[in-house]
C-alpha cells in the first residue's frame, strides 16, 4: 500500500514540476506587443470564443506585470 502511495505521489510531484505554472506563451511577448494585444482586444465587441480566450490571457498577463510593477498595459 505504501509502496503504490509513494509512486502516486512521485508521479504528481515530477509532473507539476515539469509544468511551468506561472508562464506561458502571454509571459514571452514583448511589453510594445502586449500593449497593441491588449487595446485591440478592448475595441472588440463580440470576440470569438477563442480570441475572447486569447484577450483573458493578455489581461492576465497584463495583470501580472502590473503586480511586478511594469504598468505596460494600463
């Protein structure tokens, strides 16, 4: 029983250390590019769903650089 809880646990713990949580695709765009995302997707009025998910994520990362103190977005 020990043996099978150790291995379930092994295994969760080298997967969530071989995700990167807190990055993305959005965490490598530069700041100018960023800004341009983020306003374009503010004069959309009825985004796909797909670029509604793309806005969130720039939001988010918009957000996120805000909290570092980068105000890129705002």
């Amino acid at each position: 029983m020990h043996k099978l809880y150790f291995t379930g646990l092994m295994t969760a713990v080298l997967t969530l250390s071989g995700c990167d949580m807190f990055g993305g695709p959005s965490a490598d765009i530069k700041d100018a590019d960023l800004r341009k995302k983020w306003r374009e997707c503010k004069t959309i009025s009825n985004p796909s769903r797909t670029k509604a998910l793309a806005c969130e994520n720039y939001v988010r990362e918009c957000a996120r650089r805000k909290g570092n103190g980068n105000l890129v977005c705002y």
